[in-house]
C-alpha cells in the first residue's frame, strides 16, 4: 500500500487537521500532552522566532495512505541562523525548542504501519536541500520506526529522556499495598505530622477554563518560591520569563475547553501550599511542572500534593499516572515503568554539512565563543 507525504508549512493547515491529528494521538496510546496538536500551534503562536539572526520556518510533515487516512505527524520546523547570508546553519528540527517548557517531542505514527511511515518520511526527507542535518528526537530505539529510520538515514545517536509511567490498581489502598518501604514510611509522615499539628490537606482540582486560569496565577507564586528555596536540590523558574507564562496560560486555557488541562492545588485551612499542573490525556494523567511553599517543607506536601493526585486519579478510574520527565528520586521511588526516549542527527552528505555540524558542536563547548554563538545555535543549546 502506498504512503504519501506533504509538507505544511502555514498555521492555518496545522490547524485544518488537529480533528484528524489528534484522533491519530489517541489510536496510538499517547502519554504526552506535548505531542497534541494545541501544544504546537500555541507553541509557534508563542515561541516562533522570526529575527534577522534567527528564522522558524514551518515544515511539519504529515503522512497519509492512498485511502486518505492520517497515519503519521512529524511536527518539524527549518530554523535558520542567520536569516540570510552565505554562511547559514539551516537545520530540521521539532517544535517545542524552548526552555524546557515542551519536556518531550516526538513524532506521532500510527501501529501497524510504522515501518512503511518511515521509509516514506525518509524518501520525502531526502529529497529536500534546504537543511544541513534533521534533529530527531522521541525515538525509540529498537523500535519498527527508528530501525527503519536508520536504515535509509543513518542516524548519529545523543541523548536520551527517560518517562515514568505509573499503573494504577482499581482502589488507593491495593497501591499503598505494593509500594516499596521507603515511600509508604514517607507518606506515613506526611500524614501524621500535619495530624499532629491539627492540620488536615485537601485537594483542589482545577477543572474549567476559568478555574485552571485562576489556579495558575498560584500555581506561578509556588513554583517561583520552590525555585528559591536554598539549601536543598535546585529546581529553576521554568515561567519566571513572561513569554513562558503566557505560553502555559494560552494553552491551558486551550486544553481546558477540551476537559484536559488540570491544575492540583493542596489546600490547608484554605490556603495553598503546593500545585501541579496536569494533563489528562485518554488512559493517562500527566503531571507536569510543581511548587510548593518552602515554609511548609517539614511536612512533605509535595509527596502529599502527589499522593492525593494519585488518589483522585484512581477514583476517576485513570489507569496510568505519567510521572513526567527526568531521572530522579521522587519519581522512581514510586516503583514507575521506564520508557526511554533518544534524539538522533542525519547529517547531509557533503562537506558543506559537515563543516556546519562541526561549527555547531565548537558553539556548544566553547565558552566565550558559546556565547556569542548563542543566537546562531538551537534554543536549547545553553538551557
């Protein structure tokens, strides 16, 4: 059966196949809320640049059977650097390379076909002379897809991400059950110590497009105040930039029309001390980005804040909690299934790319140099 790409390279034709784009996220079991299609047209609303050093070009690539149906999207965009000039770095890569705002991209293809898919994407991808090498990121390797990629385009692999993907039984207490004893003696504290102070939380799910909004202006107050806290692991302001406040607000208030966007806000004698904001995607809770009140650190209320999600969600009848992105204590100590994801570059053949991929990896460990590279470089290079 034949496989046919196109290129879509305005917003009002992403736009004309989120019904399609999205349905083809939901057939594959997806888990990231950064893979929906509002993400990425807010996202290039948002963070498209369009400088004299720095150009976004749209070039996402959507792949279709000779029936018409929808089986695959890779949401790409060609970024130049500069914008014009006979010494350009022209490179394809995802939408969502920001600040670690967008914590995961990868291409969206569906099962069954995904061998055929990427022997189509890499024809298309060959044929096109306007980029020195593709970026690839969410790849797994091994995978029908990423073998197949390789095989027509010979990937260099790099770094990878590593998911968090938590199955939830049928009642809170058959989870608590089959927790490790780190974690139950963690909770168990959590608990007793606010009960011993006569405290009692509660959780506030943030639901509407009007209560996400609302949330998120405290959400932003404790996430701003956990970055601050000292003498303990440092977690940066990801929204301390107000173009990363207003991306996280647009699309919320997106995905809240859609009954997606969450915000979980830990409630003691009516006042907040800890929020994180979620993502329900079908089959799947996604917890994003947290904050918490410093002063309150003695009792837990993150691992407390994270427990009663836990709870809410099993009550809803969720079966998976995606813990989010990163390797780290607080999200394996709760006995999660690991998904790793990689990045891979293909490089055009020829010395032109070659020397631009050189001149690339000299900007990212130079130092003097890096920086003043840095506008010329991929967004993410110097996070």
């Amino acid at each position: 059966m034949a496989f046919r790409v196109s290129t879509i390279e305005h917003p009002e034709g992403m736009r004309g196949i989120e019904g399609e784009w999205a349905a083809l996220l939901e057939r594959t079991g997806n888990t990231l809320p950064f893979l929906l299609p509002d993400w990425h047209t807010t996202w290039w609303d948002v963070f498209r640049q369009n400088r004299l050093l720095l150009r976004d070009s749209l070039r996402l690539k959507i792949v279709r059977r000779e029936s018409g149906e929808l089986v695959g999207v890779v949401p790409l965009m060609l970024t130049d650097r500069p914008r014009v000039g006979p010494l350009r770095l022209k490179t394809l890569g995802f939408l969502g390379a920001d600040r670690y705002i967008t914590e995961q991209r990868a291409p969206a293809v569906a099962s069954g076909c995904e061998g055929d898919v990427a022997r189509a994407l890499a024809t298309d991808l060959r044929e096109g002379e306007e980029w020195n090498w593709i970026a690839w990121e969410g790849l797994r390797r091994g995978s029908e897809f990423a073998l197949e990629l390789e095989r027509a385009l010979p990937l260099r692999w790099a770094d990878e991400e590593t998911a968090h993907l938590l199955k939830l039984p049928r009642s809170w207490d058959d989870f608590r059950g089959g927790l490790k004893r780190n974690i139950k003696e963690s909770l168990r504290h959590c608990y007793n110590s606010l009960k011993r102070d006569g405290l009692t939380p509660r959780l506030v799910v943030a639901e509407s497009p009007a209560e996400v909004g609302r949330a998120l202006r405290t959400f932003f107050v404790l996430h701003a105040a956990r970055a601050r806290q000292e003498g303990t692991i440092a977690h940066l302001d990801r929204f301390a930039a107000p173009q990363a406040r207003r991306f996280l607000e647009l699309v919320c208030a997106r995905l809240a029309e859609r009954g997606i966007a969450r915000v979980f806000t830990l409630m003691i004698d009516d006042r907040p001390v800890a929020a994180r904001v979620g993502f329900e995607l079908p089959g799947c809770l996604y917890l994003y980005y947290s904050g918490f009140d410093p002063g309150l650190g003695k009792y837990s209320v993150m691992t407390t804040t994270v427990a009663e999600t836990l709870k809410h969600a099993i009550e809803r009848g969720i079966p998976r909690v995606h813990l989010s992105m990163g390797v780290d204590t607080s999200k394996s100590r709760w006995g999660p299934e690991t998904i790793t994801y990689q990045q891979a570059n293909w490089i055009r053949p020829g010395w032109t790319s070659e020397a631009a991929l050189r001149f690339y990896v000299w900007g990212r460990s130079a130092g003097i140099g890096g920086r003043f590279l840095k506008p010329f470089l991929p967004k993410r290079t110097f996070d």
